[in-house]
C-alpha cells in the first residue's frame, strides 16, 4: 500500500448528515517509537500492546455545509467545549484533507471522554486521535458503503490516526501491532500499524499492566519535541539499530514464551528511551525519585521471588508494570502493598492487553 492508495476515487451516495461512535484504546509500546520524520514516518519499528481498560469514546455528528475553505468543528470534552483542543484538530483536518476530501463539506460536532483522568500523565493522544479516525472511516464507509473491506478500512484507519499522532495509529486492532518497517516482518509498514504475524505463546495471553501514576499533570516535554531531539542525536543510529534488533529477539521470545528475555527487553527499552532524553541537547530527566524507587522494588521482589514482573516507562514519570496472568494475583499483591504508596494520591489504574477499538 502507498499514500495513494488511501485517496478515495469518487463516492456514491453523500449523506446530509449522522454521527458514528467509537470507543478506541490506548497502548504500551514495548519496542518504543522515538525519533520521525516528516508526517510521523517512524525512525524505526515499534512494538505495542493494545490496552483495554484505558480508552477514549468519541461520538462524531457530521451535518452538511455550504463547502468553502475553512474547516467547521466543535470540539467536547465530558461534554464541555473545548477550544483548546482546536489547533490539534485542525493541523490533523489539514493533514489528512487529501484522504478525507468531505472535510470541507460538513460541520463536525465531536463529542469525546476517557476512561482515564485528563491529567493523569496518560496520554490521550493515542485513543482520543485513533477514535476521531476510525468515526471519519465510518463516515467515509456510509458513502460507499459496499465497496470497502474490513482489512483496508483499518488500514486507512492506522494511516489516519498516525497523520494525527504517531503511536495513535497502532490503537486501531490488538492485540500485538507492528507500526514500521521491520525486514523479518512481513507487511510491516511506516504508514500503519499492522498486527503482529507471528506465533505468540500462552504466557503472553491475558498480560497485565498496572499503570502507577507517579506524576499526573502535564507532560513536561512534549512528544514532537522529543521526536525533535533524535535528530542529530549522537547515539542516534546505534540507538535505531537497537530497536531494529530488540524487535528481531523478541521474534523468538514471543513464539516460545521466554519470560526472562521479554523482561530484559523490555527494561532495557524503557531505559534507553529515558537515556535517549538525559544525552540530548537540551536534555530532560522525565523520571521522578518516586519511578525510580519503584524500579528498585521490583528489581528486589523480583530476585527474592522470581516472579516475572517488570516495568515499562513512556516519556513521563508513571511506571507500567507488566506481568503474566498466571503469576497476577502475588504480582499485584505486591503491587498494592509495596507500590502505591509511591503514587501520586495513590492513584493507579489496573489494565491488561486488550484487543482493539469498537464500534458503539
Ligand atoms: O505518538 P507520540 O508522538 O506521542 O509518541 C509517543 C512516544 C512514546 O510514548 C515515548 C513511545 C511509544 O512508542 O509509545
């Protein structure tokens, strides 16, 4: 598939108006995506789980309009305006005009909640711009309606959702996604996000993430900034070769199950994203002492119990921690007796891998 192929020919039969709802996940990067190019075009492969629990609903009233050239919408959130969110919409509007080219023809109404708090350092980007995608897909779908499959409307979903914000292209399926070209994977695209084509071991079903938040409130370096500072990076090309690779080992890991490689993986992911901002110019520490205390605890219950938790860390200060079904109800024991007290209020979301967005 290229660009091109997600431009629509012509359309049937045109509606006056409807509205179409979507409830779209959000997702944990286990390979992660940091460093682009133009149009959230990935440096490199990344590898996620798709989340259930945290989500974002988005109900989209479409009714037409004189066309003329300024975008018309109104932006809800818990159904109350919000301008603020605006800009991002309209940047998002203009980037995927040449895909939707109804845009100008209609006012939008979109409606939108989480499942999480607003500032709760859990970035909305991801569900709130796959969920607004998806209901433009079902827009798109009722004028031609008996022409398009399944596959390609979540492809062109995936491809959408990433002109709005990068990591929100792999929100569109679960439960595993591959967003970036990866040699060993076949279908692997920069465009989109696609599901992971290969065997995955029992040990991997049902996988839990309890998400500590350690720091709610606003993210203190933005995601296009940071993006921003891989570029003339001076561990940049070997840092994209790790991630080439750790998706490579994670092949082999996924197919027999190897709970002990995932979790060197994984951490060493988490780290590297973070050492990644501390060696750029200007450089950040997005980590607080309470993220790092709780890195220490699992490292020690780890070794005391051998239980295969371990952590994940996006560009913020809450800590992801990951474990298997069959070992969840001492991993989250510990979890509540030991970690939330490193949260912030003591708040903590308990989600596990999910499978993608739905249609209400
Ligand atoms: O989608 P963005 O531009 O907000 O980037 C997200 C990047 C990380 O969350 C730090 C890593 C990832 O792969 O999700």
């Amino acid at each position: 598939m290229t660009e091109q192929d997600f431009i629509p020919k012509s359309f049937k039969n045109t509606l006056d108006k409807g509205s179409f709802t979507w409830s779209s996940p959000s997702n944990i990067a286990l390979v992660k995506y940091w460093g682009k190019k133009k149009n959230q075009i990935p440096e490199i492969p990344s590898i996620i789980f798709t989340l259930d629990t945290c989500r974002t609903t988005t109900m989209l009233s479409f009714s037409r309009k004189q066309s003329d050239e300024h975008f018309s919408f109104e932006v809800f959130l818990d159904g109350k305006q919000k301008d603020d969110f605006k800009p991002k919409i309209d940047t998002f509007f203009k980037r995927t005009e040449t895909y939707l080219p109804f845009l100008k023809d209609y006012h939008f109404k979109i409606e939108t909640s989480n499942t999480f708090p607003h500032s709760s350092g859990i970035a909305s980007s991801a569900s709130g711009m796959s969920a607004l995608a998806l209901c433009l897909m079902s827009v798109e779908r009722s004028f031609n309606e008996a022409e398009m499959t399944n596959e390609f409307f979540n492809q062109k979903a995936s491809f959408l959702a990433r002109l709005g914000s990068g990591s929100a292209c792999r929100s569109i399926e679960g439960d595993l996604i591959v967003w970036g070209n990866h040699k060993k994977i076949y279908g692997s695209s920069d465009l989109y996000g696609v599901k992971y084509p290969f065997q995955v071991h029992d040990n991997f079903r049902n996988y839990h993430d309890t998400i500590l938040l350690v720091n709610k409130g606003e993210k203190q370096v933005s995601s296009s900034l940071g993006h921003n500072l891989m570029h003339g990076h001076p561990f940049a090309q070997e840092r994209f070769k790790q991630a080439h690779n750790n998706l490579s080992k994670l092949i082999n890991v996924f197919k027999k199950g190897d709970l002990d490689a995932f979790i060197e993986i994984i951490e060493s992911e988490a780290l590297t994203l973070h050492a990644m901002m501390m060696t750029s110019l200007p450089y950040f520490i997005l980590m607080k002492p309470n993220t790092l205390e709780i890195i220490d605890k699992i490292w020690t219950f780890r070794q005391q119990t051998g239980l295969h938790l371990c952590f994940t860390l996006d560009a913020g200060a809450n800590v992801h921690v990951l474990y298997p079904e069959s070992e969840a109800e001492k991993i989250f024991e510990f979890i509540q007796n030991e970690l939330v007290a490193y949260c912030q209020n003591g708040h903590y979301i308990c989600d596990r891998i999910g499978f993608g967005a739905k249609q209400l």
